[in-house]
C-alpha cells in the first residue's frame, strides 16, 4: 500500500494515473491549448472501426477478426468477420470494460450508431465473401439479436473491382422514435461517373435502385427497443461524390459531408484533395445537390479548384497540405471521420461551430512512415484550418474514428503498427481520450522532472488499479 507522504510528493497528480497516449494534441493555431496529452482507454483492438457516441455516454465501434495472412485485402477478405461492441459509459467520467454487443457479421465491420432507444444500427460486408459484391445494414436491439437487414447488392460483373462502396451510415435522431439515417454510396472507379446502380431488398424495401457517387436519406422508426421499420424509402439527396466516407452535422443540422479526393497516378500524393462539403438543413431533400466529381475537383499540389462543372456546388474546403505551428507542412488524404465541436462546449470555437477531420493516410503504412494522416480542424465562423496532429507521428497508424461527449475528445486508431493487408495489424487498434477543458502544463515541466521514486510510486499505482478492474478513468 503506498503511504500518504509519497502521495503528497506528486503534488500535481491524482491517486491514479491512466496510461499516456502515445501522442499529444496541438490547438496553439486555433487559439486553443498547445499540448494536450490523451490517455489509452482501450488497446489491443482488432482493426477497430466507426467510432460513436452511444446510449449514456457510451462509446460504440467496430472490430473485425481474420485469418488471413494478407489481414484485411482491402476490406475484401473472405475470411473476415465483424462485431460491434461498446465502452459503456459508467458515470464521472469513468467506462467500464470494453464488451462485445452484436456479431457475427460477414466482413469488416466499418460502422456502428445508435437510434435514440438504443437499436444499433452496424454497417457490414466490405467485400464478405472476397467480394461478392454483397454489403448489409442490420438493425440490432440492445439485448444483440439483429431485428432487420438490408442488403447491397452490386453488379456482379464489376462488384469485385467498385472501388468505393457503401458502408458508412449517420443516425441523426427526430421527433419520437424517429431517426434519419444518411449513407452513402460511393464511385466504382477512381476518376469516371458511375453510370452502374446498386440493388437494395430487405424491410420492405424491395430491389431498389441506388445511384453511385452519392449521399442518400431515409427515415426509420422503432415501435420498441426490439422492432423497427424504415417510414420513407431510400432518398438521394447529393450526388458528384467520389468517396464520402465521413458524414456529420452541425447545430444547425446542415450535414457535413467529408469526401475523399481523385488518386490519379498519385506520385506522391493524390491529384483531387480531401473536401469538406456543406448541404444547408433546409436544402436536404429538395432537391439533390451536384457536387461535380469527377469533373470539378481541388488540384491536392496547388489548391486551384479545377471547375470541369461550371453547375456544380464547390467545397466548403479542400485538406490541401497546411503547415503545423512550427510551419512544417502537413498532409490529409483518406478523410474517414468528422466530429462537430460546439462552441459552448469549447472556447477555442468560434461562434459557428468547427469540426475535427481524421485522416487514414497511406494504406499499410504507421508511425513515421505515414506521410498523410494528419489530424485537422477546421473552424466555420473563420475559415481557419489548421492540423492539430502532424502525420508521421511516431505510434500512430490510422486514426479513422473520432466522437465528442461533452468537452471530451476521442480518437479511434485502426491499426497503430499501420498494418491493415497483414496479419500483423490484428491487435493493434487503440481508443484515446483528449480533454480539451483543462489546462495543459507547457511540455516537459511536470512528468519529466518527476525524480525515479515518483515514476516508481505511479506505476505501482496504476498496477495496482489496473488489477482492480474497476475501469477506465478519464483524466
């Protein structure tokens, strides 16, 4: 047991020290906090996916096991089953022991969000059965029996080589028991209009056609925590889209679209940056907004908006490489998740809200061999966007989920060794915390100083804690 005067030696910390994450956050250009340090809530994650903030403060993602040599193949892997599991919530600040809440489903699970009674709904399938071309939307009660399903079919002439599928949903809560939920539809190809279509059948829905290249809505209602039902079919609502796979809203409920850009001959980078999109609330279902790819793109090198599409609504912003406080540049490729920040919740945001976009970057590649997978925010009142983590940062790999609760950040990190075709990368997922309200010692004042015995009394402490079991304390 340690003794009260060691205690009152570490002044500065409290009884329990959580694991540091790897890394530290950097908000100097946005007027916020220069250094905040994370903490680990849960490693040894098998290609952990789709982040979200779940019922009572809780945290759902996905993970996918395989036995495959090459790990994922891109997402096509016959061997590759996912689950959807949960960080529930304990109160004060604490979550308790990750635990498995859905699953088995066939494929990479790449996404998993909560209707308001606490139905999940897991996206599926990315390339099940080494490409069949077939993805599912299941609808899962809290008690983990899937309720409902809805299966996308691709051509199966081409589904094995359609480059960006769907496999990405956003639950937005209504009135009631009545959610809307937007997926997307993503390119066949890297650079050419889709001109194939996507069959969708299950919950009424019938062999319904689905555009590629696009952003669709429906509505679903759920008459009890175990039954629900799809109130408006599937509704295109954007379109020129190569691979919008991060999906958001802000206050205003205007939807926040992330969209990766055009590859090329990507040598080094790619040739059409990541875009920030914008469809005001009161626009969405109107009409549907034409978004011009591939014809109208922002060139990564350069910044010029290329306008191949005099008709289409160009980007709020284009991730084009921005240099970091010290005026490196840095680079984002790979848009896979977007977080709102509300101004109320941090004073660093304007008046308008900003957003937080993570970027997986090179596909196998972590740590400082990852020279795109930089973490920026970007400010809507100002326009300000600037990177809050560099790419290349040593112990990262993907971070592809981020999620808000309160002024609490967290980021979701796929694959920490960078390994997503190899088997290598199975147990390397992590989730961190960021609280962004307290303040941050200047780096290298506190733990570094410490003398051994105080570094010895922490460890002893956390050892202690951690065979307690009694979960994961946020800072």
């Amino acid at each position: 047991m340690l003794k009260k005067s060691i205690l009152a030696f570490v002044v500065s910390l409290p009884a329990f020290a959580a694991p540091i994450a790897p890394f530290t956050l950097n908000f100097s250009q946005a007027g916020g906090p220069g250094s905040v340090s994370g903490t680990v809530l849960d490693t040894g994650l098998d290609f952990s996916y789709g982040l979200s903030v779940g019922p009572g403060g809780s945290l759902l993602f996905g993970q996918t096991t395989t036995t495959n040599p090459a790990g994922l193949v891109y997402g096509t892997g016959p061997q590759a089953t996912g689950s959807a599991w949960q960080l529930p919530g304990l109160g004060n600040g604490a979550f308790g022991a990750p635990t498995q809440v859905a699953g088995s489903f066939a494929g990479m699970v790449t996404s998993v969000k909560s209707l308001s009674d606490g139905v999940m709904v897991v996206d599926s399938g990315a390339g099940a059965a080494g490409g069949t071309g077939t993805r599912t939307m299941s609808f899962v009660s809290p008690g983990g029996a899937t309720i409902g399903s809805i299966a996308f079919t691709y051509p199966s002439a081409i589904a094995p080589s359609w480059e960006h599928s769907n496999g990405m949903s956003l639950v937005v809560p209504g009135a009631g028991a009545t959610s809307t939920i937007y997926f997307i539809v993503g390119s066949a190809a890297d650079q050419a209009q889709t001109t194939a279509t996507v069959s969708v059948s299950g919950m009424g829905l019938n062999n319904v056609s689905l555009n590629g290249d696009s952003v669709y809505s429906m509505t679903v209602q759920s008459t009890s925590a175990n039954s629900v039902q799809i109130t408006s079919a599937p509704q295109q609502i954007a379109t020129g889209l190569r691979n919008p796979f991060a999906l958001s809203v802000n206050a205003a409920g205007d939807l926040l679209i992330g969209d990766n850009g055009i590859d090329g001959l990507h040598s080094p980078n790619e040739l059409g940056a990541d875009t920030l999109k914008l469809i005001p609330a009161s626009q969405i279902g109107k009409s549907v907004v034409d978004f011009g790819f591939p014809n109208s793109y922002v060139n990564f090198a350069t910044g010029q908006y290329v306008n191949g599409d005099p008709t289409a609504t160009p980007p709020l912003v284009a991730f084009t490489p921005k240099a970091d406080s010290n005026g490196v540049l840095q680079n984002g490729e790979g848009i896979s998740a977007l977080a709102y920040l509300t101004p109320s919740e941090f004073s660093f945001v304007g008046n308008q809200g900003g957003v937080i976009a993570t970027f997986h970057g090179n596909f196998d590649l972590g740590g400082t061999a990852n020279y795109e997978n930089a973490v920026f925010y970007y400010d809507f009142a100002s326009g300000m966007l600037v990177p809050i983590l560099d790419d290349q940062t040593p112990g990262v790999g993907h971070l592809d989920g981020v999620a808000v609760i309160g002024n609490n950040l967290f980021l979701e990190d796929m694959s920490t060794n960078g390994q997503v075709n190899e088997i290598g990368g199975l147990g390397q997922g992590a989730i961190y915390e960021f609280n962004l309200a307290q303040a941050t010692p200047e780096p290298g004042t506190w733990l570094p100083g410490l003398s051994g015995l105080a570094l010895m009394c922490l460890a002893q402490t956390w050892r202690a804690r951690k065979a307690g079991g009694s979960g994961r304390q946020r800072p």
